[in-house]
C-alpha cells in the first residue's frame, strides 16, 4: 500500500512546473504566428528568430522543413 501511494505522488508534478514564468520579458507566440523567412529561396526550410541575433552572435532560432525532406550533402 505504501508503494501505490508513493507512486501516485511522485506521479504529480511540481506546484511550479506549469506556472508561468514572471519575467515580464516573456513572450508566448503560436508558432504560426512567428517571422518565418527562407535564407535560400532553392531550399524549402525556414527560420523564425527566438532571441539574439544569429548575424551578430549567439541566437536560438527555430527551424522547420516539410515533412519527408531531406537535406542535400553539405
């Protein structure tokens, strides 16, 4: 009986994992709401900036093609 009650409350989680974070700095933005631009218009994939800027240090950047395509060598 001990172990079923202690699975069940490691089963829940935090108070804190869906809380949203107070930095007021946060964004929440549908993903098909993003900038997303072609950086070579033969190449199907696109990117839509996090933060930073990827031209001028670090970045994160999302990043999505097709479904099925493959990159080319490189």
């Amino acid at each position: 009986m001990i172990g079923i009650i202690a699975l069940a409350l490691a089963a829940q989680p935090a108070p804190s994992a869906h809380a949203a974070p107070s930095d007021a700095h946060n964004r929440y933005i549908p993903v098909d709401k993003l900038p997303w631009y072609r950086e070579a218009p033969n190449i199907p994939a696109e990117l839509a900036p996090l933060w930073g800027d990827r031209s001028n240090g670090e970045a994160g950047t999302y990043f999505r093609v097709p479904a099925g395509w493959e990159a080319p060598l490189h």
